[in-house]
C-alpha cells in the first residue's frame, strides 16, 4: 500500500496498531467524506490514553495533510473536533510533527477552534483572510498581547462585558485576570471572538445590503463592518450608516466607528 507507514516510530503497543493499519486501509480507498469521518471518530473512541490519542492524532494529520484527498481539509478540521474532544487544544499543540508548515497550518485550526459543517469551505491562509484579519485586529485592540488586561477589559482582542454578554458568557473580571491568566487562555479568546463576529454577523445581516456603497467616504465590506462593530458595537455600525456618516461614535479611548471601518475594510472573510 503506498499509505503504509513506518507506525512504529509512534511508540504505540499492539493494542492500537490495528488502528494504524485500519486508517491506512480507508485512506487509500476512494471513500466519501461522511465515511471517512465515521470511522475516525470511531477510531478515536477506541483510544484510552493522552499518549495514545497524541500519536494517533500526529499520525492521521501527516498522513491526510500529505494525502491527494479531494476534501482533506474539512477532514482535518473534522479530526480537530474529534481530538478536542478527548484532550485539550493546548496538548494537541504539543505534537511535533517535524515539518514547520504542518505545525503552523494545524495550530492556527486549533487555536481558532475552527469546525466542520455542512457549507464549510475552510480557512486556508493562502486563499482566505480571515486570520491575517484576526492577527490585524488583535494587533490593534492589545500589540497582540492575550495577557493585556486594562479599563475593565481583557485580552488579545479586549473583551468587555457587553462583549461577554453576547456571546452568552460569564464576564472575565480583569483584575482577577491579571492574577491568574489561566482564567482565560490564549486558545479561548480565539474561539470568541469568533463567536462574536458570527453574531456581529447576524446582528448586521440586514445591513450587508450597503456592503459595496461609499458612506462618509468610506465603501462599506463585511470586514470593516465587523471590525467596527468589534470597536463600538453593532449598534453604533448602523447608526453610523443610518445617519449617512454624521453620527461616528467613539470606544472609550476616543477611536471612531469610522476608522476601522477604513482601516478593515476589504478582507475576505470565512464565518459560515
């Protein structure tokens, strides 16, 4: 089989081994996604041990990341879902897969707690924005500092309590924060703030109807929408709009709606 692997090298005894040479089998056929994604958590269930699942899940990401699979990239963030669910982001991410692009391609998936749906098209750095997007917002709500915390707000992207409110959960206290950063890891304030651009998304589906046009000398996208809402809230988005650039409110540290409007705009984004 061209798939078969040197499985020794994982360090696995002969209880999983079976494992090893059941994915190179279905790797190799000319299955459907659904299938193939059956019999990975399948096989995830059969492991019991940290060690187990850590060398199970290096393996399976080289052998579908270097695979011709038509869909492999659903595939692995699919294997990603499954893994988390197990063990946490932060264990995955001590896999040394021994190749830099391998390494930087999973724990951006991991980090951004990206999963599969149906309409999913995947965020891939070469082709989509969203990450460059991310790290550019990140970068101007704390230098990219996941331990900032100032004014009531926390981390890399400075969630406050309305922000914590929308995506439906309890507010990080900042002082508390600063005394014990675990409260609130890096890997989790990605995750949401992807939740809370989906639900920016949401709260301005009625509004993407302007995304193309020019308001206050600015054209309106998606990215720079979201960014400003992510500054001063959706409501000061469209009020913004509404009032054809006259109302252009300000965070608490005097930054109008206007400026990241402008200095977001045009990213493409992924945020089915």
């Amino acid at each position: 089989m061209n798939y078969i692997h040197n499985w020794k090298s994982f360090n696995e005894n002969t209880e999983t081994i079976n494992l090893y040479y059941d994915f190179d089998y279905i790797l190799e056929g000319n299955y459907t996604l659904e299938f193939m994604k059956d019999k990975i958590k399948i096989m995830f269930d059969k492991l019991k041990t940290t060690s187990q699942i850590l060398s199970f899940f290096k393996y399976t990401v080289i052998k579908i990341f270097n695979s011709n699979l038509p869909y492999k990239k659903v595939l692995l963030i699919f294997l990603i879902s499954v893994a988390t669910t197990k063990i946490t982001p932060s264990a995955l991410k001590t896999v040394d897969y021994t190749e830099i692009e391998i390494t930087n391609y999973i724990n951006k998936l991991i980090d951004f707690g990206i999963t599969p749906n149906k309409n999913i098209n995947f965020i891939d750095a070469k082709t989509d924005q969203t990450l460059e997007f991310l790290d550019k917002l990140a970068y101007r709500e704390s230098r990219n500092n996941w331990l900032a915390a100032k004014k009531g707000y926390v981390g890399k992207y400075q969630f406050g309590k309305y922000a914590f409110k929308d995506i439906k959960k309890n507010m990080i206290d900042s002082a508390e924060f600063v005394k014990n950063p675990n409260l609130y890891p890096e890997y989790e304030q990605n995750r949401d703030v992807i939740k809370l651009l989906k639900k920016n998304k949401h709260y301005l589906r009625n509004y993407y109807q302007y995304i193309g046009k020019t308001i206050g000398n600015i054209e309106l996208t998606e990215s720079g929408m979201l960014a400003a809402s992510h500054l001063v809230g959706q409501k000061a988005v469209k009020r913004f709009i509404d009032s054809n650039g006259k109302y252009d409110d300000k965070d608490g540290n005097g930054v109008p709606c206007s400026n990241y409007l402008k200095y977001f705009t045009g990213y493409k984004l992924n945020l089915i």
